[in-house]
C-alpha cells in the first residue's frame, strides 16, 4: 500500500536559504512535500522564496502565535512536521503539546553553548569570536518547552582559527546547514 505524503509546514523568519534547500531536496521526492511556509514577519525574504516555488505561505505575527492558537492551528492544519528553519519566535506551549518529538529546528552552534534568549544568527557567531572558541557548528534538535534545550538529534562541527571572523563564521556555519539540515530531516520524518 502506498505511503500517505509526510507534510511539512516551515516556519522562517528572514532570508530563508535553510527553507529553500529543503524546498529543493525535497522537490523530486514524493513521499515528502513542503506545504507551507509560515512567518511572523512579511518583509521575510523567504516568503518570495516560498512564492518562486508555488509553495501558500501564511504570515503569523509574534503577538498572533502567543494569543491565536486558532491561527497557528489552522496555518499547519494536516501537517505531520514543523520545521524550524531561521524561526525566532518562540514556539508556544499549544504547538509542542500537539506536536511532541514533531517540531525540529537548527541552531548555528553546538548547544548547551550559546544558546538561550537573544542567542540567535549573527549575536552567536559574535559570541562564539569573542570567546576565542577553536570550533563552532551546528545542532539539530526536537523543540521542547525549554528554549534551545530539546533532545538533539544531531550535530556537526568545524575548526575555527584566529583570523575567523563573525562573517566568516557566519560562512562556515551555513555550509553546514546546506550541507546536512535536509539529510537529517528526512531521517527522522522516515524513521516511522
Ligand atoms: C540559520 O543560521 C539558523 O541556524 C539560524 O538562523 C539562520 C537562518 O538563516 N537560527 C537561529 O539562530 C535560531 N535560534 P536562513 O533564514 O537563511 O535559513
């Protein structure tokens, strides 16, 4: 019997380069499809890049996903995953309840470390400088009720030398999103 498609709702913020891998590593796979994309900003690039590929998109102010569970319930309606990709709204308490060990997001450095409140994109590579780190990377982690503290599912790591900078930091960092945010994603969704 055929599989039913595993759905992914994407939640952004920004540029969205991390949605737009996972758009294209899914493209030719039927069993996986990209339903929507949700952000709590309307400038979000990502949304053009939800746009490029066909793909509804759904814009959720902050204030919106704290007090019209309604509105975020009805944006995921039939989704089976919700993918953190660049999201900084902190998911709240409803979602993870519904969605237990379904919610996934990345964070560009190697959790315990620098994570937390106002720990996100460039503040951490900056972080990460200022204390002389000799290596940065990434984790892949379930979402749970505690910010950046869910179950990691995965990480991966790259030396930083002294001439590094935040942006080149910044650099190293997304290759290793490019590189194996999607792979990952898909071993946990066909894990079932
Ligand atoms: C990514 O580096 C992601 O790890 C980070 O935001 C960037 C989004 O880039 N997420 C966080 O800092 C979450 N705390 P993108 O919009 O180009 O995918």
């Amino acid at each position: 019997m055929d599989k039913k498609t595993i759905r992914l709702a994407v939640f952004v913020s920004g540029n969205g380069t991390n949605l737009e891998n996972i758009i294209n590593y899914f493209h030719d796979d039927k069993a996986v499809e990209v339903s929507v994309v949700v952000s709590n900003r309307e400038d979000a690039f990502a949304l053009q890049r939800a746009k490029n590929h066909g793909i509804p998109s759904v814009v959720i102010s902050r204030k919106q996903f704290a007090e019209e569970p309604e509105t975020v319930l009805s944006a995921v309606k039939d989704c089976d995953y919700i993918i953190l990709a660049g999201f900084l709204v902190r998911v709240p308490d409803y979602l993870i309840e519904l969605y237990p060990n379904r919610i996934i997001n990345i964070h560009p450095a190697l959790l315990p470390k620098y994570g937390g409140k106002g720990m996100y994109g460039h503040h951490i590579h900056e972080a990460v400088k200022a204390a002389g780190e000799k290596e940065t990377g990434i984790t892949i982690h379930f979402v749970n009720n505690e910010l950046d503290a869910g179950e990691h599912i995965a990480q991966y790591r790259v030396a930083l030398t002294d001439d590094d900078t935040p942006d080149t930091i910044a650099e190293k960092i997304h290759v290793l999103e490019q590189a194996h945010f999607p792979e990952v994603i898909e071993k946990v969704i066909k894990a079932e």
